[in-house]
C-alpha cells in the first residue's frame, strides 16, 4: 500500500486520522506493517480486515512506535482481539 492508497483510508474509512501527518520514511514502515500483517492472514482477506488492521498501524504509529515489526504484531493483535459482527 502506497502513500496514496493511505491517503484514500484517511479520507473514507479513518476520520479520527485525517489530521494526521507521517513523514515518507514512516509512511515506508506502515506500509511494510500493512503489507507483512495482511500476508499472514488466510484467503479471501477482507476489506474490514485491511482496514481494521490500517487503523490499528495508524494509531500506533501515532502514539510514537517506528518499527515495523511491532507495527504488525500490534495490528495482529488488536485484529485477534476485535470482536466480531
């Protein structure tokens, strides 16, 4: 996912980020998150997946976290952990 593509999350599904600024280097670390998290998961992956994965990247970023890796777990984590409709 490109900083377009995150740019369209902002906007769509993500209004609690849509003041939110990253410089390029973190926008390559939560891409690599994104990329690394939705890998792992089963097929079909869906859009609810990506997205709830997406937000929970974003606000961990937010909160200071620059590695990638913990990104992922984190976004894992919280995606295992969120109740499902």
């Amino acid at each position: 996912m490109r900083a377009a593509d995150w740019s369209l999350l902002f906007g769509v599904v993500m209004k609690d980020f849509s003041e939110a600024t990253f410089v390029p280097e973190m926008v390559d670390a939560m891409t690599e998150a994104l990329d690394a998290s939705v890998a792992t998961l089963p097929h079909p992956v869906s859009s609810t997946q990506v997205n709830l994965l997406a937000e929970s990247i974003l606000r961990t970023a937010q909160s200071g976290e620059r590695d990638p890796a913990i990104l992922q777990r984190m976004a894992l984590l919280e995606l295992t952990i969120t109740p499902r409709e």
